[in-house]
C-alpha cells in the first residue's frame, strides 16, 4: 500500500512539473504539487498516528500556520527574499536530519558519507539563503572578496583539527561550523545583481541535500523529489549564467563590479520632460518597455499598466521585453507585470524581440542598465563583453527613465545613455511614468 | 542490499533526467513560480523527519533538532505552495 501511494506521489511531482510548462496549465501544477507532497507526508507515517506525541504535532501545526501567514504578508517585489528565506529553512532541515542520523544510529560507511555530504550542503544553504535575503533587502554591503576567498581557502584544512586534537565527539559540530561559516562567505562577495544565479544555485542544493537525505533514512519519494528540484535549480542557475556570459564559478567568486571603470561620459546627455516623452509616445506607432530592477524598488508595475492601457487606447503596440537576469530572480519582471494584469502574451525573452528594435519607434528602459549597455557589443575590454543583450541602441527613438547617470552592477558607464537617439528622464521609475501619464492628458 | 543501491542510483539518474528534460521546456515567463514551487518541494525532507522522530529514543537533544528540522521543512513546504499558488493566480487571470 505504502508503495502504490509512493508511486503515486512521484508520478505527479512530475506531472507537476511538466504542467509548470505552459502559463494556462501552471496553476494546477501547484495543486499537483500539493497532492503529492500530502501523499508523500502520508506515507511517511505508516498509517501509525499514534507513534507521534503532542510535541510533534504542534510543531507541524504553528510552523503551517506561519508559514501561511508569511507567505499572504509579503509583497510580490520581495519575492526573490521570500524564495531565499523558505529555501534556507529547507536546506537547514535537511542537514539537521543529517546531523541526527550522523550521532543517533551506526550508518553503514557508504551512507556515512552521504549523510556528511547531506548536511554540509544543508548547513552551507542555510547560512548562504539567510545572507543572499539580507542583500536583496539592501542591508549587507560588500565584502572585499579577495580577502574573503583567502579566508575560505582555510576553511576546508580546519575538518582535521578533531583528527590532530583527538576531539572525537567534536567532528560533526566543527562540520557543521565550517560549513555554516562556508555558506557565509560565500554569499556575502557577491553583489545584488548576481543574486539570480545564487537564489537558483542555492536552490538547487537545497534539492541536492534533500536527496542525500533520502539515502540516509531510505526513502525513495526524497531521492525522486530532491533530484527533481536539484535539476531544476542547475537549469535556471545555468540559463542565468549564460544570459550574462560569465561562469558559474565567475559568478561565485564574486567581486563583479568592484573595479570602477570608464565611468566618465565624454559628453552630457539629452535630458527630456514628462510632457515631451508623452508627446513622443502617443506619435508612436509601436514601443517597447524594457523593466528592470529599477521597476521593482519603485514599485512602478501598476504605473507600467496605466501607461499600457493609455498606449493602447491609442492604438500604439505596446511590448515588453524582459532580460533574462533583470531583477532579482529568474523570471522576477514577468511576475511583476502579471501582478498588474499585463498579458504574457505581450512579455518577449530576448531572443524574440532582439531583430524588432530597429523597427521599433519608441523604446523605454524603465530602470534598466547593464542589460541595455551596448559596450557588451562592442568593448572587448568592457566587463561585460559578450553578455547578450537587449540592442536597444538600435530603435528609433530611447527614453530612459532613471535617477541619475550612476552607473550599473557592472560599475560601467553606459554609452546608449549619451546616444543621439537617446534621451534621459531623471527620475524614480514610479514617479516618471505618473508624471508621463499625467501629461497624456494635455496632449 | 547491492541490488537495492544501484536500483536506488538508477531511480536518482532518472528523475534528475526527467527533472531535467521537463524544466528545459519551462519558459522565463514561469521561471519565478517554478523556482518558488520547486523550493516548496524541496521540502520533502519533513518526510525523513517524520521518519526518523519515533527512532531517536531517549536523547531529548537529538529529538528537539529533529523537531527543528520538520518545523523548518514544513514552513518551506506550506509556505513554499502558498506564495506559489498566489503568484500562478496572477497568471491565471488574463487567460
């Protein structure tokens, strides 16, 4: 019986997956999901309530009901520190489970090193998901990585101290420190705008350390299920990666953008108002809004509605075209705008939409910038040559909507801001759109 | 015992090739909800909790860190499926 309602449970995580294909059949891919995961808790118990004591199920009970509350309280632009905070909590549960079955019972060698395996990964994920949410909150700076990663070359040669001081019982604390201190050091190099490839790599971990533990305790739906998130999270941090270029190993050894360079322009650029920009864009016949992270601090989406709805009455062709890694996590602008209603048959990835611009009339970088950076084209020296980016440069016209000429992540500064066909709104993402809007009415 | 390993091996080579297969198709558009909901099934850890609380025997530390882990693991797991529904209910509106 045990086994059918396992079978069970495995096969509809991937047909939960697979539903997660298409954005009309996504949602019920969640409710697959769920199923199985109630099948796979089910089957966990045996049948045997009676096993457990009131502890247990209290435990169960106030950790839903948090996790509920959590996840109705958080806004959808802190989504990227909500995904990091459970995925720390679930590599942390599973190198806890690691760390019990390593103390409690005699495991059998080759598990042995599975469940050392499991909890290092686990502990790593836990401390390195609680550092990447404090830098997408803004509240962590960064660490001077060169010293960082001197210190954490040290760190794999301290799991013989126990070995030289003959401290037994100590091994598995000092694992566990030393991964938790790995997990922190690492995160901590890298910058704001690489946190797509971490939020998906720790991830996938956490998937990786879920499975391990399934060796440990024997349980095939762990092994099905955390290979199945590990996969996923080596996809996306792999597709985020090469959107930008660089290596996964690039990306982890951090310091990206530490070097400021060519941040002079060689002249000032054309800066434009409100009401221009909405005269420009109701002469439109088709323009394309690029959004970046910028969108997101601004909270700007429901303005970015407004602007479309105005665009569209019209008759302007209104699209959008989304970065890879712009924002915070992989896919971040296209929830954003679904929020607000934007259809997702108007949202275009890169590839798509890269051969319209030099057709295009108006295009709006809407806090955007290293994605937009022609210099990826044309500097080799340039930090950033040869990331794939959105040729905005080549439209007809470019509004930039931004607060300062400050550059981005990559610490560059950004040729198209100075191009002729280029021209500069100063402000808060948010706030120029209304302002933009605004002056629809005068025109 | 040798049979079951690799029997074991083979299911964990599968999956990740299916996971693999599956997830390549996914576009970016979904990329958010996927990642949200793979995280809550990464929860599943909660399983080898609820496995292994009856067997821990008399360690009061032991059984608190068990406790700890199948709070956390159920805090991804309900958590990690409530902002996913939430987020794929803004994808099912402009259908």
């Amino acid at each position: 019986m045990i086994e059918i309602i396992l079978l069970l449970s495995s096969v509809l995580f991937i047909f939960a997956l697979k539903l997660f294909g298409k954005p009309s059949t996504a949602h019920r891919a969640n409710t697959f999901a769920m199923l199985a995961m109630a099948l796979a808790v089910l089957s966990g118990f045996n049948f045997d309530f009676s096993k457990y004591d009131a502890p247990f199920y209290i435990t169960i009970a106030v950790s839903a009901i948090f996790g509920v509350i959590i996840s109705k309280r958080v806004q959808m632009t802190q989504m990227p520190e909500l995904v990091g905070l459970f995925n720390g909590f679930g590599g942390g549960a599973s190198g806890a489970i690691a760390y019990v079955e390593l103390s409690n019972s005699s495991l059998p060698i080759s598990d042995y090193f599975v469940a050392i395996f499991s909890m290092a990964v686990g502990m790593f994920t836990f401390s390195g998901s609680f550092i990447a949410v404090l830098k997408l909150r803004g509240k962590l700076n960064n660490v001077n990585s060169t010293i960082a990663n001197i210190f954490s070359a040290f760190l794999p040669p301290l799991i013989l101290i126990p070995a030289v001081w003959d401290l037994e019982f100590f091994v598995l604390e000092l694992f566990i420190a030393i991964a938790l201190v790995a997990g922190v050091v690492r995160v901590v190099v890298i910058g704001g705008a690489d946190m797509p490839v971490v939020i998906a790599f720790l991830n996938s971990l956490s998937g990786i350390a879920a499975m391990s533990a399934g060796f440990i305790v024997n349980s095939i739906i762990l092994i099905v299920a955390g290979a199945l998130v590990g996969a996923s999270g080596i996809i996306l941090t792999l597709l985020m990666c090469s959107a930008m270029n660089r290596t996964l190993f690039q990306v982890l050894k951090g310091g990206f953008g530490d070097t400021k360079i060519n941040n002079e322009y060689e002249k000032d650029p054309i800066s434009t108002s409100p009401e221009d920009v909405a005269i420009q864009l109701s002469y439109a016949d088709s323009v394309v809004i690029v959004p970046g992270y910028g969108m997101a601090v601004a909270q700007a989406q429901s303005a970015v509605k407004e602007l479309t709805n105005t665009l569209k009455s019209k008759d302007v062709e209104v699209k959008f075209a989304i970065h890879p890694v712009a924002g915070r996590m992989p896919g971040h602008m296209n929830v954003l705008l679904a929020e607000v209603d934007i259809d997702y048959e108007d949202m275009f990835t890169l590839e798509e939409i890269n051969s319209e611009f030099s057709t295009t009339d108006v295009v709006v970088v809407l806090g955007a910038n290293d994605v937009v950076n022609p210099l990826a084209r044309t500097d080799e020296t340039s930090p950033i040559f040869g990331m794939p980016i959105l040729d905005v440069d080549l439209a007809k016209q470019v509004i930039v909507i931004k607060r300062s000429m400050s550059p981005g992540y990559a610490g560059i500064a950004n040729p198209l801001f100075i191009n002729d066909n280029a021209k500069m709104l100063f402000a808060d993402a948010k706030e120029g759109l209304e302002n933009i809007i605004k002056s629809f009415e005068l025109v | 015992m040798e049979a079951t390993f690799l029997l074991t091996l083979l299911v964990t080579f599968l999956a990740s090739f299916i996971g693999y297969e599956l997830i390549s198709k996914i576009p970016q558009t979904l990329h958010t909800p996927l990642m949200s909901g793979s995280n809550a099934i990464s929860g599943i850890t909660l399983i080898a909790g609820i496995l292994i609380y009856p067997e821990v025997g008399s360690s009061e530390v032991l059984k608190v860190i068990v406790l700890i882990a199948i709070s956390f693991a159920t805090l991804n797991i309900v958590g990690g499926f409530s902002v996913t529904g939430r987020i794929l209910e803004m994808f099912k509106k402009n259908d």
